[in-house]
C-alpha cells in the first residue's frame, strides 16, 4: 500500500491550458514557492512513518494484499523501465518484485489447504522468470508474471473483502476474546 501525504491533481489535458493561463494572469500575486530540501526529507519521513504505522498496525490479510498491490506496482514500474531501456530503474524494481515473491514463498504454509503446492509453484516458477527478465533484460518474462500474479491479487482482495471485519470493541468474551 503507498500512502501518499498530497492527493494527485486529475486534470484532463483540455483542463491543463486553462490552468497555465489563469496563472499567468495572476502573476501579480504572490506565487508560493517550491518546497526546501528540509521539507521534502521532512515530508519524505512523515511517508516512511505512515507506511510504517500501516504495516505494523495491518491484519495478515491486509498485509497480504498490500505485499501484492506492491508486487504489482514494482513490477508495472519495472516494465515500463524495460519499455523505456532505463534499466537501472527496472533492475531495482525487479529485485523489489523477487523480495515480495520470495516473502510470499516463505510465508506459504504448504500444508494449510491442497492449493498450496500449486500457488508454491507459481511463485517459484514467477522468481525463477523475474531473475531471468533482469538478466536478459527481457520485457516478455515481466509481462508474463503480471499475467500470472494479477489474477491471484484480484483474488486474494476478493476474499480479503468477504472475511467480517476484525473486532474491535470489547465483547462479552473481553477485548478480542481475552477475558
């Protein structure tokens, strides 16, 4: 999950002249100036506490389906370096990608339900193509593992949105079940 402390701006690109202009024409006012070095660090650490405090204070399910909307994203930011030959960018973004996949591995209890060994398969077999589309540079292996990991994303927010919501009032039983 990326928290982001500034909203992006939805502009169409009709909408983006006329933006310019209006702050053309109000160049007599004072116009706010870009943010200092110190700023950006301190807004840069406020994000890093947040994601922090996300990740800490998440249910496992939720931390699931954060380590694959973030597999996701490293590996659409990973294609579009390959796309664009910026490879240094993919790199890190298909590194990024093989650390998710291997905490996803890890994290398998293979022995939980009979789909575990074919999910184990997948993500062996999407670690051994991200490896491959770093060292050969190679697009297609990255497309491929998209194709492959966006079904099981989608699933697993599915089944994610379908469990209750956790308790978190006290109940007869006493604060989550502790008396």
């Amino acid at each position: 999950m990326t928290t982001t402390l500034f909203p992006p701006h939805q502009l169409s690109m009709q909408q983006v002249p006329a933006q310019l202009q209006s702050t053309q024409l109000q160049s007599a006012q004072p116009q706010p100036s870009a943010p200092s070095a110190a700023q950006l660090a301190a807004a840069q650490a406020k994000r890093a506490q947040l994601n922090r405090e996300a990740v800490l204070s998440a249910t496992p399910v939720r931390l699931l389906t954060m380590l694959y909307d973030r597999l996701m994203l490293d590996l659409t930011r990973a294609e579009d370096a390959q796309v664009g030959e910026n490879w240094p960018v993919a790199s890190e973004n298909l590194l990024h990608a093989q650390a998710i996949v291997d905490e996803l591995t890890t994290s398998l209890n293979v022995t939980a339900w009979d789909g575990a060994d074919g999910l184990l398969a997948i993500y062996t077999y999407v670690s051994n193509a991200l490896i491959g589309a770093n060292i050969h540079r190679d697009v297609a292996r990255t497309r491929e593992s998209i194709t492959l990991l966006e079904p099981l994303r989608q699933a697993w927010h599915e089944a994610a949105g379908a469990l209750p919501a956790p308790q978190t009032a006290p109940s007869a039983e006493g604060y989550r079940g502790v008396a």
